[in-house]
C-alpha cells in the first residue's frame, strides 16, 4: 500500500511528538512557528517544507532521512540519538 509523504511525515511527527511528551506548543516554539502552523501542518491542512524538514530533524536530534523514512526509523533513530545522549552525559 502506498503511502504518501506528506502523510508519511504528519504520522511519523505524532510519534515523535508522543514517544517524547512534547506537545504541539512546544515544538512550535522550538521550530519558530506557531502552535496553529503545527495544527495545520499536522492535520494535513497546510503541508510540512523541506526548511521544516531540516528543523524538525534537528529538533529531534535524527538525521532528515531518518524523518522522511517514517514513523518506525524515525522512532528508532530518536531512540539512539537518546542513548548517545545518555553516554555523553554519563561522560561529563
């Protein structure tokens, strides 16, 4: 079954968005946007850019790709990003 990007992207910022309790308002404010932009976006009634792409990426601390591959690499990659995070903290 064929999935779009566009679709692909809103399921896997709700994981995101879920597996670390952040809400709506939250990564607005962290993605310079406003909490309704995320509404929209999320909703599928305005789409996500590629701009957003990369601050959602970086947001998240996962590579873009890992972004755009949906919800199951993203929740992966976030989880080693995670776990890398811990060691260096662990480190200091």
């Amino acid at each position: 079954m064929y999935t779009s990007l566009a679709h692909r992207l809103r399921a896997t910022v709700a994981t995101l968005l879920h597996e670390t309790g952040e809400s709506q308002a939250g990564l607005a404010d962290a993605i310079c946007v406003s909490q309704a932009q995320v509404s929209r976006r999320q909703s599928g009634a305005a789409s996500w850019g590629l701009d957003d792409c990369d601050a959602l990426a970086e947001h998240f601390g996962i590579d873009v790709m890992d972004l755009l591959a949906g919800p199951s690499p993203a929740f992966h990659a976030l989880q080693l990003a995670r776990a890398q995070n811990g060691q260096q903290d662990a480190n200091c």
